[in-house]
C-alpha cells in the first residue's frame, strides 16, 4: 500500500511541475482553471478511483478560484491529491459529487 502512495506522490509531483511558464518565471498567484488542469493531469495517471476523486476536486476548483493557492501547505489541491491518493491505495470508492 506504501508503494502505491509514493508512486502517487511522485505521479502528483510530476503533474505540478508542469505548470512552469516556458520562461522560468512561475506566477505567485494561481488561478482556479490552472488549479483544474494541474488536478486534471494528475487525475489522467491516475487509477480509478484517485482519477474520480481529481476529476471532482477539479470542477470544484474551476467553481470556486478562491481555492486555487496551491503554495501553502494543506492548500485545497494538497488536500485533494492527499484524498485521491488514500482511495486509490485503501481500493474504497470515490466519494460521488453531489
């Protein structure tokens, strides 16, 4: 179960870092949709169930910016990377989007 949460992680930490501008600079203040689409790449090289659990912390970024500070720690994001990684590795299902 370990091994699955570490390769989750790096997988998350990968997708991250993909929202680096092509010109070094990164943006201190990150956007609700920018949020959406880091969760979204993460949530493609996902499992099933870690992959549900993405996809709905991305609609709800892209409905609520104001979630979207993904530098502090226990920043929406992290939460949401943390809940999909537990899933996938505990094998319960996701929980369904209201």
């Amino acid at each position: 179960m370990r091994k699955h949460v570490a390769l989750f992680a790096a997988t998350l930490a990968l997708a991250a870092c993909g929202g680096e501008k092509p010109t070094g600079q990164t943006s201190t203040a990150t956007s609700g949709d920018e949020v959406a689409d880091r969760l979204e790449d993460a949530a493609d090289q996902s499992g099933p169930r870690a992959k549900q659990v993405l996809e709905n912390a991305a609609d709800e970024a892209r409905e609520h910016p104001s979630l979207a500070p993904v530098e502090k720690p226990g920043s929406f994001a992290q939460e949401a990377m943390e809940k999909a990684g537990k899933a996938e590795a505990a094998g319960t299902p996701p929980a369904a989007k209201p």
